[in-house]
C-alpha cells in the first residue's frame, strides 16, 4: 500500500510539473504576442502618422521660374521683360536678374553702353532656389558672352553638388547679324546645361510665328532672338520670345507639380 502511493505522489508531481511547464510556456507564447500585437499597433500608427504629414504637408502654389541675362545695350534686356510678363501671366513667380559686369565703368562708357536696369544681381544660389531657367544670352562670335560665361564659371560647387540636376532650362538671345549665333549661341551654350545636369527645354517649332517669311526676325528652334540694330527687338520678334515663355511656363508648371 505504502509503495502504491508513493507512486501515485510521484505521478501526481510530475503531473503538476507538466502542467506547470505548459503554463509557462503559454505565458510566454502569450506574452510574445502581446508584444507583437503591440509593435504592429506602433508600426500602424506610424505610417498613419507618416500619412497625415504627407497629406498637410502644404502643396507647391506657384512655379518659380528665373531669368538669367546679360546685356549690354538692352536688347535682350528687352526679351527678358517680355518673358517676365508672360510667365507672370501664367501664374509663376519670376525672379528676373542679371550676371555681374566684367567690364570697367570707362569702358563701357566709350562703348556707349546705356546705364544698367535696375535688376538684383544673380549669384549661383539664386539658381538653385528656382523650379526653371531662363538664360539671356548676347552672342559674341558665336557664343556667350564673357560676362555670362564668368558668371557659369561660378557655380562650380553647384556643379559638384548637381544642385542643379532636372531644372529645365532654356535660351534666348541677340546677334549683330543673321548669321551671327542665333543657332551656335544656344548650341554652344547647351554645354553648360549638360555639365550641370540640367534639361534644355527649346523653343521648337511650337509657334507658327517663327515660319513668318515677309520680315526678318531673330530667333531659331533653340529659342527666341532678336538683332542688336535699332528698333529691335521687334514686335514679332516679342510675340515669339512671349510664345517660348508660355512653353517654358507649361513644362515648369507640370515638372513642379504645380
């Protein structure tokens, strides 16, 4: 009798020994549950969290588009108020400016050069804050020139950064004759664009004006552009500079996201 309940206190232990055993495990299963639970419950309320952010976060209102000019005898100063006009028609915030000068006072004097406008002048950073580009550009030889290529030659760090990667970009310009620049201004421009990653937006073909035959105009599929002689630019020469700036306000608007 004594050693048939000795077995059966045996049994009983390891009995209540199981069932110990299995309760603890079913706390801890429990237990790493709950802490799932929870670090879902967290995970949940911060991409909730995440979503709301984006969703107040206040959207873009207007594109803001810079023009970027040199100008001597304010003819392309001319385009570019034009352009100003339009792309502020159109809903865009403009932040027109001008490169700084290489040229001393005295010289520009005997060259004849009226006063400059009243217009900041540009420093790299003013480029990097705008959503697009507009570079007005006088020919010299076939290029730009040396004041706007001095000013390009400052933005290095902008390069090295690729502060200026995806910015469209485009051109407008003024030659002393027709054949002058107004294709291999742009042409040798778009170079500066490239390095800096930018995309160069041109005029195209998208206004009939530019085939107007029955008066001699500036400007080419790279961008519009006038002649530096008297009474220019003209008023055809402005309606075209006026239909790249509405382009140029499209493409900026959509890129934006504006």
């Amino acid at each position: 009798m004594g050693k048939k309940s000795s077995k059966l206190a045996k049994q009983s232990k390891a009995e209540q020994a199981r069932l110990a055993e299995q309760a603890r495990k079913a706390e801890e299963e429990e237990a790493k549950q709950e802490q799932q639970r929870e670090l879902e419950k967290k995970e949940e309320q911060k991409a909730a969290e995440s979503k709301e952010t984006k969703e107040d976060a206040p959207k873009k209102m207007t594109a803001k588009i810079g023009i970027v000019y040199y100008s001597m005898y304010g003819h392309v100063l001319s385009l570019a108020e034009t352009m100003r006009d339009v792309f502020e028609e159109q809903g865009c915030e403009v932040l027109l400016m001008q490169v700084p000068e290489t040229l001393p006072e005295e010289v520009l004097k005997k060259m004849g050069a009226p006063p400059k406008a009243d217009h900041p002048i540009a420093t790299p950073q003013d480029l990097a804050s705008c959503d697009g580009l507009m570079f007005g550009i006088p020919t010299r030889f076939g290029m730009a020139a040396a004041q706007m290529k001095t000013f390009m030659d400052s933005t290095g760090q902008l390069w090295g950064e690729q502060a200026l990667s995806g910015i469209p970009a485009g051109v407008f310009f003024a030659t002393g004759t027709q054949g002058g620049g107004q294709e291999t201004t742009a042409l040798t421009f778009v170079t500066q664009l490239t390095h800096h990653g930018m995309i160069f937006v041109p005029l195209g073909y998208s206004s009939e004006l530019q085939k107007d035959m029955k008066e001699i105009h500036g400007g080419s599929p790279y961008g519009a552009g006038t002649y530096g002689i008297e009474n220019t630019p003209t008023e055809l020469e402005k309606e075209i500079a006026a239909a790249q700036a509405e382009r140029m306000a499209s493409i900026v608007k959509r890129l934006a996201g504006v």
